[in-house]
C-alpha cells in the first residue's frame, strides 16, 4: 500500500543520534516527520543491550560537549539536563601505560599537573598552555564544523588559509601533542581520544587535538542510564512534537523517478515522501538501499577503496559484586602501543597484549545492575573487516585473551565465575545484526581527503531529495558532531522545503554555561 506526500512529508531512515536529533528539529519547524527503523529500538549504536536486569550501553559510553545537544533541547522548547540527569566524572578516567605507570585524569588543572609530575614534570608544566592553545583553536575551527561543505569554494569562504596555523594539517595529533609533552605516556593520555573516530593518534590530523581539550574544558559525563537513556529521551521528545517512530521496520529499497528519491520499501510497505534523510551508515546503505547505477561520485567501487575506520571486539559482562577499586573509566594501552596501532590499521592481524577499555560504571550508576551486582563493558579496537581475521574462528580465542587482560592488567579477580550475563560482539556483528559496513563503528575514516567537503555532504550531493545525518557526513562520527550534523541538514532541508528556520539556539553560546 502506498499513501500520498503532503508537501512537506520526510522520511528519516533510523533512529540513530543523528536521525533522532533530525526529527526533533524537523518536527518542531511543522514538517510530517516519518523514522523508520530496522531493529527493535532506539539509537542505534547509541542503544542498550538490556538482559537479566543488567543495561548496557551498547557502544558510547563518554558523553562528551552537551553543549550541542543541549542546543537542539532548547531550540525545541526542552531542557535536556531536566530530561536526562547526568554526572560529570571526576576523574575523568585512569589510564594505565602498559604494566609501568599510571595516570590518574582529573579535569581539576592544578590536581591534573600534580598527577603528570609524578611521571614527566616539565610536561605537567606545559598543560595550562595546551589547553590555551586548543581554546583558540576550537573557537576558529566551530563555524567550520558548524556550516555545510557543500562545495569547494566553501573552504574558501572560511578562509581556512588563516586557519591553517592554528590547525597544522600537515601535522597529525602526536606530532603536535610534542611541542607540549616529551614523554610519550603524556601524549598518549591526550591523544587516546582519537580512537574515538577510529584512527591512531599517528594518523590523525592534529585539529583533533580538541577531543582530549574537549574532556578537560567541559567535562566527561555520565547520563544517568547510559547514553542510551539520551537517544530514549530524545525519541520521547520527537515523538510528543509529532514525529512518528516506527520500530522493527527495515527500508529494503529507496524509491526513485530518475535520481530523485520519492520514498521507501519497507519490509511491511511503501511510504512516500518529499524528502528522505539518510540516518543509517553511509556506505552500507548506499550500497544495499540504493542502485549503484544511479550514483556518481559514491559509487559501490569509490566507497571501497576509501578508508574506514577500525572496529571494535566488545564484551558487555553483567557480574556478580561490584568492583570498587575499579574507575568508571579505565583505559589500557598495550605495552608496545605503536605495534598494537599497526595491527589494528596496517597489517590487519590481532594482536597478543590488545588496548582495552573498561567501563565500570556501577560505581556511579545504580541503575545498571540488580543489587549487589554490576555490568562491564569492555571494548578492544581491533581492525575492520579484513580476510587476515576469521571470526568465526579467532572470537573464542580473543575473549581468553581479553578474559586474560582483565585479570591480570585490570586486576580484576575471579571474574569468569561470577559472570551471570555475557554477550560478545564482533566486528561481523557489527556488519549483520547492525548494518555497519565492513563493521567499522567510527565510519569513514576522518582523513584530510575525507573529511569537509570530502565526506558524503549533508545534502547529498549524488541524488535529489536525499539528506545525510550521522557520523558518516560532515562534520563526522562522535556524538557532538553526528547532533551537529542534524543541525546543519535540518537547516538545509527546512530551506529547500521553503521555512525560515529561527531556532532559539542561534544566538552565540554562553561557553560559561557548559563547563560545569
Ligand atoms: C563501540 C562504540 C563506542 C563508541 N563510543 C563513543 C563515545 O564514547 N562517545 C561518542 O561521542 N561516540 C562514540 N561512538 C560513535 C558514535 O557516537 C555512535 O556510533 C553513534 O551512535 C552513531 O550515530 P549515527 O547517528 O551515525 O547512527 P547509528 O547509531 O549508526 O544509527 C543508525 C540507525 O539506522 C538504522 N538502520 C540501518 N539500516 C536501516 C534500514 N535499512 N532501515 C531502517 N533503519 C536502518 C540502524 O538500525 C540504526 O538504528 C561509539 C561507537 C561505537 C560503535
């Protein structure tokens, strides 16, 4: 059965962050607003596993920059932190450098350099200008991330030649950590946070030299309930503005007269629409929802050979005790660190001592486990699918090493008898139960050639009537960026559909507000 546009009716293919985020602003400018997604609930990879009174976040567990979010609740009349509580942790996270040192990270600056003299005291002497140095850097890099690319010459008109010493792109996040920090541990604990678009630190162009900035300017927070609890509110809030939500529906095929998209087939129907945003992984539904023919400059055999992101081997352990001496969030980089990166992103193999991290968040969050009981998540980054790794095969024997890890790195005892809950994820996981291409959970890869103009536009440039949301468009993967890129598409869109878009939130932010 097919029913007919009205207008102004737009189809938003899953209900991911950056759909979600989508359908509250659309909702709210007037628009018909359909979501249509494929699993059972909300949010996507921001989603829960939920078993046996334990609730895990299925994949962020570092809720980074509100500020954006909040943006999107107050343009639409709501308070976020009213919808979602959340804690800013203090530490922030442990790291732990192979079986040799420890760094405790607090975003307390004075307490954080007392903590970096333990193991390199000139480097702690030099955080107060790190920091100073990436707060001018975020403040001219934002209109970049907070604009369309939607062409060459919009580069230009961000004048991104006066940009560029500030943004050093010819130097990746550890060349430019070096002119701070000396010792490799200290670089290492302000550029992990590059794994969370998937890339090595060594890789990384040195503008992400924000995310550690980001973590110790404003916080790294825990919703209560997990990150997912926020795709839930956000959900609940387009819904009540009148967005339709419809789970447990897959989009098997996009419509299409010529290179204009009309609406979608579902597994239950047809649904026809004006507009249609695309929330699900970019390449993979490009290559399974849209003919190749049609496309041009993202073609099946273009989208093959860009660069993707890694993976990740994730087992989400609900257990019997709590684990006191365990931080929130504890991060253990391989002892040869360097090698461990060349496994994950060159040679493509597993490695013996993996990086791991450890969300222990029952020590904050009583809402996760039964009493007296408690849920790890533990991810390690391993490669994206490549013919080197059978899984079928290697999951058995990668759990005994991670199970190993645990023991011995995390200190964490007794472990295998006390699992009452136990469900393991691999990158296959990844691609079939949740439609992540190759399973590479941080998208494209955010090189220089894939990133601005370069990555797949927020209005899409090879189709009509087709728009991008989420961490596969620009800005790129990571919660603040994939509910920027909802504001900026919702923009483009409500513009072509001819409404004047006056969101509360243009005003300029109160910085001030959004440290705490
Ligand atoms: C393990 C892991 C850890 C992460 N940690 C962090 C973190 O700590 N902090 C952070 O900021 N970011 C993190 N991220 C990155 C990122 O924030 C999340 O992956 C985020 O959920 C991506 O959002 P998205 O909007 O791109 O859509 P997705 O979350 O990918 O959602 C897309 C939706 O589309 C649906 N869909 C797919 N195909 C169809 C179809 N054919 N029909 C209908 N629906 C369909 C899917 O079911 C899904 O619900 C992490 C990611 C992973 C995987």
């Amino acid at each position: 059965m097919s029913d007919t546009p009205s207008g102004d009716r737009v189809i938003i293919i899953g209900a991911g962050p950056g759909g979600l985020a989508a359908a509250m602003l659309l909702a709210h400018a007037g628009l018909d607003v359909e979501v249509v997604e494929k699993r059972d609930r909300v949010g996507g990879r921001t989603s829960t596993i939920e078993a046996d009174g334990f609730r895990f976040d299925l994949g962020p567990t570092f809720f980074l920059y509100p500020l954006v979010l909040e943006r999107i609740f107050r343009s639409v009349g709501r308070d976020l932190r009213a919808e979602v509580p959340m804690e800013r942790l203090d530490p922030q996270y442990r790291i732990l450098f192979g079986s040799k040192s420890q760094l405790i990270c607090t975003p307390d600056v004075e307490r954080m350099q007392a903590e970096m003299a333990k193991i390199a005291p000139d480097d702690a002497k030099n955080l107060p200008r790190f920091l100073d140095d990436n707060r001018v850097k975020l403040a001219k890099f934002r209109p970049a991330l907070e604009s369309p690319f939607l062409k060459w010459s919009s580069l230009l008109s961000w004048d991104l030649i006066k940009l560029l010493p500030a943004i050093r792109p010819w130097a990746s996040v550890d060349d430019d950590l070096k002119r701070y920090f000396a010792d490799p541990r200290i670089r290492l604990a302000f550029s992990f946070q590059s794994k969370y678009l998937g890339m090595s630190p060594f890789n990384c162009p040195s503008l992400f030299t924000i995310l550690s900035f980001l973590e110790y300017e404003y916080g790294v927070h825990h919703p209560i309930g997990g990150c997912a609890s926020v795709s839930e509110a956000m959900a609940e809030v387009a819904t009540e503005l009148g967005a339709r939500i419809s789970l447990n529906e897959g989009v098997e095929e996009v419509l299409f007269e010529g290179r204009r998209a009309v609406g979608v087939r579902t597994n239950r129907r047809e649904i026809m629409a004006d507009s249609l945003v695309i929330n699900a992984d970019f390449a993979r539904a490009m290559t399974k929802l849209v003919p190749d023919h049609i496309r041009r400059r993202w073609t099946d055999r273009k989208i093959e050979k860009k660069r993707f992101s890694c993976s990740t081997f994730m087992m989400y352990l609900g257990i019997e005790g709590v684990e006191d001496q365990l931080a929130h969030h504890t991060i253990y980089t391989a002892e040869d660190y360097i090698a461990n990166l060349g496994d994950i992103e060159s040679r493509h193999v597993l490695s013996a001592d993996p990086s791991l991290y450890v969300q222990n968040a029952s020590v904050t969050d009583a809402t996760l486990a039964p009493p007296g009981c408690s849920t790890l998540y533990v991810l390690a980054p391993v490669t994206h699918l490549h013919s080197n790794v059978d899984w079928q095969h290697e999951a058995p024997r990668f759990r005994e090493v991670v199970m190993r890890q645990l023991r011995e790195r995390f200190g964490i005892r007794d472990l295998e008898k006390r699992i009452r809950f136990e469900k393991v994820v691999t990158p296959v996981d990844w691609e079939s139960e949740y439609d992540v291409y190759r399973g590479a959970t941080f998208n494209l890869a955010h090189t220089l050639d894939q990133m601005l103009h370069l990555r797949p536009r927020n209005r899409f440039e090879d189709l009509e009537g087709v728009y991008l949301v989420g961490g596969g468009t620009h800005p790129g993967s990571g919660l603040p960026v994939i509910y920027e890129s909802a504001r900026i598409t919702s923009r483009l869109l409500l513009n072509d559909h001819g409404r004047k878009v006056e969101w509360l939130e243009d005003r300029e932010p109160d910085f001030a507000e959004v440290r705490g």
